[in-house]
C-alpha cells in the first residue's frame, strides 16, 4: 500500500505507442473523439500474422518504429525506443541536473524477445534447432530493462516486473517506493509487451479470445482481443500534473489463471488504494475498469464495482480500442487516466461495445459515461492478473 504517509509522488511526463497512435498527442486525439459506430473499430486489425489460418481481431501498432542499431534490436525495444524518444529532451535535463545514477527505471513485460525466438526457430531434419547467432538474452525478462538503460543513459536500479497483466501498473508502484526511500531522485517506469504466436496460441488454449470485436461488459462479449504497446512516465518527488495518490496490491491466488469468482483480492486491492489515497469511494469520478470481455473476469469485476462504488460510477474499459496489452496494459491505462484528469472539457474515456446489457451481473449504469459530472479530481484504474495479482492505481489532478 502506497499512500499518504510517505511523501508525495507525481507523474511528470508520459508517452505512450499502442493501436489508437504512435505518440501521446495522437493517442489523445483519438481516445477522446467520437467513438466508433457499433461494430466497427478502425484501430483495431484483422490479421492471421499471429495465428495462421484464423484470422483475429488485434491491437497492432501498424505505424513505422524508432530502429534500434545496436543487436538488441527487438520489437519490444523498438516498441520502448518509440514510447522513449517522446520523453528524451525531459531525461536528458534530469541527467543534468541529478546525475545518471540518480534514475531508475521499472519496466513490466510478459513476452520480451520471445517472437524473436520464434523467427529463429527453424526445422532441420525432424527436429527444431536455433538459427546461429541467436541471442537468448533478447527472450529474458530482463531484456527490456537492459535495453533502456543502455538506450536513454541511465545507471539507477533498474529491473523488470513481470506478474502479467498487473505488470505495467506495478512499475509505477515500485518507482513510487524507490523515490520515497530516496534510492533515486527520477524514475522511468511503465510496461511494454507486443503480440508473438506463444500468446496468441496460450491464450486461445485457455477459449479466452474472440475472432470478434470485443465486448466488454455485453451480454454477447466472447472474449479478448490481444493488443501491444508501451506506456511510460518519468515519476519525480517533484510536483506535476498528478500524482500518483494510491496504490493497493495484493493476490487472492485463487486459479492460476482465473479470478476469485466474487472478487475478494480485486475488492481488497481497491479499499487498500483508497486506504493509501486517504479518500472514499465517492470521491473517485472515473474507473478505468480492467474489462477483458471474458465471461469470469467481467462478471467478477462488475460484482466488486457494484459493491464498492454502487452502480453509478462513471466507467469504461478501453481495451475495446487497444486490445488487451498484457503487461503494458497498467502503465497504457495509466496513461489515459493521466490524460483524462488534465481536460478542462470533462471529457472520459469511452466504452465501445454493443450496447446489450448483460442481466445475469450487477448493474453499472455509468459504464460507458463519456463526460464527468463534475471536475475530475480523482480517477482509478483496475488491473487484475493470472495466479489472483491484483492492483488499483488512484491518481489525483494536482
């Protein structure tokens, strides 16, 4: 639990790269236009590059990446390099001014090079070999860690979480537990994660994904679609446009890949945020809810709203326009709520789907709220993982 206690911890500066755009700027012009008409979604493509044979709904970042020179040339560091250069002029002025040593940097990912290693995969005779020169460093957890270091200059603590779909959301908590031990003066935290056949294959196992635009909260929602991006901040003791306010962890592990049916871990992670933030649930004016449209995690999650908040808090999912980012999806929330409080026109982040109330749930009669009904002071964000990892993240316009 990160709150009150300790001294106060503000997100400065973000950038973000995922299917809604290549840069902040794009994403927010996107994100808070007018949604797309039921059954269509331009942000989100229609490929078998991840699935041969089956062609699926994703999240892809279609747009050219920042090239990476050096041998840890990755998507996913090409996805960082992109996310990265948006907050280069910021981290070169704190490595002036505090020293490179004085910066970390917290990174979330799930599938790191892991696509890479697919590519170098090849068959000879009856068996599978690793083309030569392949370099199984690039498949680490680790990796996208090391490879920012190196990128933006940095020589703080640095390391990689990787507790999936919490991933990106928890480097934000980490980097606020690092400036208040005084172990670094900045931090750049945030999650990446980008699509490979392992995921696309692991998950369809599970008969989560939808070949279908997904639906979150709907009566007819048939499950994920998958998306990649990266979402970062620089996080300073230094204030800024909001802070982060709160933060709740826990895990109920309750299925290695299922949730608590009612929630227990989820609603325990969301009291102890508020506990951190020192506010009640009333105070909170948006919740960016996890949403996957997957028939548990939705029916759990609208159980532990309705419980905590009541049915008219003004919410969304937004992995409708992204697809469900893994362990970047935390830290590309994140982002949309830090865009979202600095709007003077009120404006929230949409829920695209179908319209069709699922009755077998509680109702939430603010799903889909697309203007706040009073100045957004606080908002929230959901991210709930496989093994019961649970977080909420309360952010405060300051």
């Amino acid at each position: 639990m990160i709150g009150l206690d300790n001294p106060p911890v503000f997100l400065n500066s973000a950038a973000l790269v995922c299917s809604l755009g290549q840069d902040i700027e794009e994403v927010a012009d996107r994100l808070f236009a007018s949604p797309p008409a039921k059954g269509e979604n331009p942000f989100i493509s229609w490929t078998d590059r991840y699935s041969p044979g089956r062609i699926m709904p994703l999240g892809l970042v279609e747009t050219a990446l920042v090239p990476v020179v050096s041998e840890e040339n990755t998507r996913n560091n090409r996805l960082l390099a992109t996310a990265s250069r948006q907050l280069r002029t910021s981290i070169e002025e704190l490595k002036g001014r505090f020293g490179p040593h004085r910066i970390g940097l917290v990174i979330g990912t799930s599938t790191s090079g892991i696509a890479e290693g697919e590519e170098a995969l090849v068959l000879k005779g009856s068996e599978y070999r690793l083309k030569d020169k392949y370099r199984y460093e690039d498949q680490e957890f680790s990796a996208p860690a090391r490879f920012l270091a190196k990128e933006l200059g940095v020589t703080g603590p640095g390391w990689v979480v990787s507790t999936a779909c919490t991933s990106g959301g928890k480097a934000l908590a980490s980097a606020a537990r690092l400036l208040r031990m005084g172990i670094c003066d900045a931090v750049i935290a945030g999650g990446v994660d980008t699509l490979c056949r392992m995921t696309m294959a692991g998950f369809s196992a599970l008969r989560v994904t939808s070949d279908q635009l997904c639906l979150p909260f709907s009566a007819n929602r048939q499950g994920i679609n998958i998306g990649e991006g990266a979402g970062l901040f620089i996080v300073t003791r230094e204030p800024g446009p909001v802070r982060l306010a709160g933060a709740g962890e826990c895990s109920d592990a309750h299925h290695i890949s299922s949730p608590h049916p009612e929630g227990r871990g989820a609603e325990k992670a969301i009291f102890l945020a508020m506990e951190a933030a020192g506010i009640s649930a009333r105070e909170i004016g948006y919740l960016n809810l996890h949403g996957t449209a997957t028939q548990q995690n939705d029916a759990m999650e609208a159980k532990v709203v309705n419980r905590v908040f009541g049915d008219g808090i003004a919410c969304s999912s937004t992995k409708s326009l992204t697809g469900h980012t893994l362990a970047a999806a935390g830290a590309i929330e994140a982002v949309f709520c830090w865009l979202a409080l600095q709007r003077e026109d009120r404006l929230l982040p949409p829920h695209v789907w179908d319209g069709a109330i699922d009755q077998q749930m509680p109702p939430l009669t603010g799903l889909g709220c697309t203007v706040a009904d009073r100045p957004l002071q606080y908002a929230m964000s959901n991210s709930f993982a496989f093994g019961g990892n649970n977080l909420s993240l309360i952010f405060s316009r300051e």
